[in-house]
C-alpha cells in the first residue's frame, strides 16, 4: 500500500469526519513524526490490538562483498523491530 493508497482509504472510512485529502495527508504524516519520535525516545511504542514496535542493536559483524568475495567489517547499528499483537495476528 502506498501513502495516497493509505489517504483514500482513510478518507473512505464511515464514521470519520470529510477532509480534503491534504488535510488527511497532513494528519497521516504527523501520525507517523509522532510515532518516530516516541520510538527514538521511550525505545518501544505499543498499539493494544496491532503490535509493539522496538529499538533492537545490531552487533558489529563480518560479512562478504557479494562481487569481489572480500571478507569486510560491517558496524554495528540500530534498528526497529515490530512485533505483532495477538488479535492481529489472527486477523492474518
């Protein structure tokens, strides 16, 4: 799904109030900054019913330059991880 997909669909749902697609991309972009920071801050965001997003380290390993076969350092980094709830789960 891509963003306009997301925003149409969004914008489809019964229940919500009418807005104009940019006023609903605009609430769709400070939904996911929102998201952003609270994952570089607080490490972790929960979603009851959809899942838990979490920081995770990566260690500093070896790896292979696929063309040359030459043995190389990759560093160490940071990434996020989701892990799905339950109920969602089951929806899948």
């Amino acid at each position: 799904m891509t963003k306009s997909e997301l925003i149409n669909a969004i914008q489809k749902t019964k229940g919500l109030p009418e807005l104009s697609k940019k006023a609903t991309g605009e609430i769709v972009d400070a939904v996911f900054e929102t998201l952003s920071k609270a994952i570089k801050k607080d490490k972790r965001f929960v979603y009851p019913g959809f899942g838990t997003f979490t920081v995770r380290k990566r260690k500093a390993r070896k790896g292979r330059n696929p063309q040359t076969g030459e043995q190389i350092k990759i560093s160490a980094t940071k990434t996020v991880t989701f892990k799905p709830a339950p109920t969602f789960k089951k929806v899948l």
